[in-house]
C-alpha cells in the first residue's frame, strides 16, 4: 500500500484534507441538518448541500467544517477544490474518474455512463481503502 492508502479502522469514512488548492465557500444548507467536517456532500436546489446518500448525486464537495443541527445556522462552508483521503467502496484506478458510491460517505469508480463526477483517483485502492483523491465535480449532461 502507498503512503496515502491505508485500511480504514471502524470509524465514520470522513473525508480527510491533504492539500487545499482553493478555500471552501460557504453554500446553504438546512438548519437541522447535523454534519460532520469531512462528509461528502451533494448539491440541492437552490445553491444548496446535503449529506451524500445514493450512488451517482451530483457532488457539490466536502464539509470543511462540522454543522450542528437545530441552532438556526443555514449556512455550511463547503471546498469545492483540493486533495482528500476518502474512503471507496469498490476498486478505483490511478487516473480514473470517481463519483458519490451507493454507500454514504464513500465513493467508486466511474463509467463512461455516468453524469456527476467528483474528481481523479491519484492511486489504485480497493474496497474500503481509503484513496487520495483530486476533488474537483463536474457534470455531463447525457
């Protein structure tokens, strides 16, 4: 295993930041929505987040800091660019795209049918390894 990809401990699957290459902007979210700093998070209407579910959402990037629910905040500063440690759930290859995984808070490699890309894979990694990863979404429309 590189120095980067490590088996995951039984612990939540945050996303760890590495190197920030742009500072995280603040985007909406819901006030009694809880979430941890290092969640993956997807885009809602309007310039909105919520926490990663289901396999293929359109990732709007990760919480760069934790949101506690029920104090009135709507508001969740959210990096949209930078290099991360996430856990996959399926094997990834160096260079390959990568999406939101039908497993909260991980991701798996992409086809050429998907829509909502969440970056590169700059290592191999297997399931439940933690990969470093190039955030930057994107989306083709089909």
């Amino acid at each position: 295993l590189s120095a980067f990809t490590r088996r995951r401990e039984a612990m939540a699957n945050e996303a760890t930041l590495y190197i920030e290459t742009e500072p995280p902007i603040p985007m909406t979210i819901h006030k009694d929505l809880a979430v941890e700093k290092g969640t993956l998070l997807v885009m809602i209407d309007p310039f909105s987040v919520s926490k990663h579910a289901s396999a293929g959402q359109a990732i709007a990037g990760i919480a760069a800091e934790e949101h506690i629910a029920s104090v009135g905040k709507t508001e969740i500063a959210v990096y949209r660019r930078g290099f991360f440690k996430i856990t996959v759930s399926s094997s990834i290859l160096a260079g390959n795209s990568w999406l939101a995984s039908a497993t909260a808070n991980k991701i798996q490699g992409a086809n050429a049918t998907d829509q909502h890309y969440g970056g590169t894979a700059f290592e191999t990694a297997a399931n439940d390894e933690t990969l470093f990863v190039e955030l930057a979404p994107f989306n083709i429309s089909q």
